[in-house]
C-alpha cells in the first residue's frame, strides 16, 4: 500500500495571505508629498513626526503588531519550511513531508550534484534546483566523468613517481681549485 503524504500546510498559508490583505501599505512619510523621497519605508526619527507618535489621521506606521500568523512564520510559499543544507548528510535527517532544503551558496558543483542524487532518492524537496530530467541526468553523468578523470590522473601519477626513482644520477665530484685572498689596496 501507499501512504498519503500529508499536504504542507496549507490552512496557514491562506491564514497568512489573509492576514496580508489586512495589513496596510507602509509607505515612507511625507514621500507623497516629495518626489525626491523613495516609497520604501523608512523609520521616523523626527521630534515631531506625526507617524511617530501615531497621532490621528497620519498612516500606520511599521510596528510588531502587524506581524503574520505564528503557525505560518518562517514557511516557504510553497508551504514547506525552509532548512539550509551544506552536505549530503544533513538531507537525510529532514522530514520530507514538512521541511524543504535549501542548498548553501557556498556548495560546490560536485557536491551539490551528489546533493541532488541524494535529495531525489529521499523524496525531499529542493528550493533552489530546478531539476528536469535532462538536467539530472547530465549532472550524473558529470559527476561519473569527473570520478573516472580522477581514479586515471592518480593513476598516471603514481606510474611517473615509480619511474623516477630508478633514475637516480650519479654526479662525479667536482676538482676543487684554491682561492687566493685578495687583500686591501693589493693588484693582481
């Protein structure tokens, strides 16, 4: 038999959006009345900005009490939560029904390649790979080449290393020729 895999959640998904619709616009103020000024919000330091002390008739400014829904704080859109992955090992202890992974910058063409076989095998979710079946299959590929060139170039190596050994030179000793000192205010 198949187990259903529970859905992601996506009941605080539509809390989330709900709660979205209901949130103002922040807008910087007073960028409605200078164009010099950007919309994106900025905090109001002034003495006597009126968004500051939240006088009536001013909008809303930014505060804690706008924020999302507990339950739907730190989830992807796509309803799973986001978990950073740097290798191969930390895949295999996410849950994939509920956690999706994400795969550090910092990985390298190899190892994420090893990371995508893995994530495919284990059924998890990844965030930033877009995985078509031409691709996957040209990264294995890839992955077996690199390996291959590897295991002959070490090879190749270790057959020159025991080539040069038996090729030690024998160097005659050279005729040493005395020096005569040269002293001070002396012609040759």
């Amino acid at each position: 038999m198949t187990e259903k895999k529970p859905s992601p959640s996506r009941s605080a998904l539509r809390l989330r959006a709900r709660a979205k619709n209901k949130k103002p616009k922040f807008l910087r103020p007073e960028s409605w009345r200078y164009s010099r000024f950007s919309l994106s919000w900025r905090r109001p330091r002034g003495l006597d900005n009126k968004v500051r002390q939240k006088v009536k008739g001013w909008p809303a400014g930014v505060s804690t009490g706008y924020k999302g829904p507990k339950i739907a704080r730190g989830l992807h859109p796509s309803g799973y939560r986001e978990v950073l992955v740097y290798n191969a090992d930390e895949l295999s202890k996410l849950d994939p029904n509920t956690q999706a992974a994400r795969i550090a910058h910092s990985v390298g063409k190899r190892k994420r390649a090893l990371m995508i076989a893995e994530a495919k095998k284990l059924n998890v979710k990844l965030l930033n790979v877009k995985i078509t079946p031409e691709t996957a299959e040209a990264e294995e590929e890839e992955t077996e080449e690199e390996e291959e060139e590897q295991v002959e170039e070490e090879a190749e190596e270790q057959a020159e290393k025991k080539e040069e050994k038996p090729k030690k030179k024998e160097k005659a000793p050279k005729e040493a020729k005395p020096k005569a000192k040269k002293k001070k205010g002396e012609k040759q």
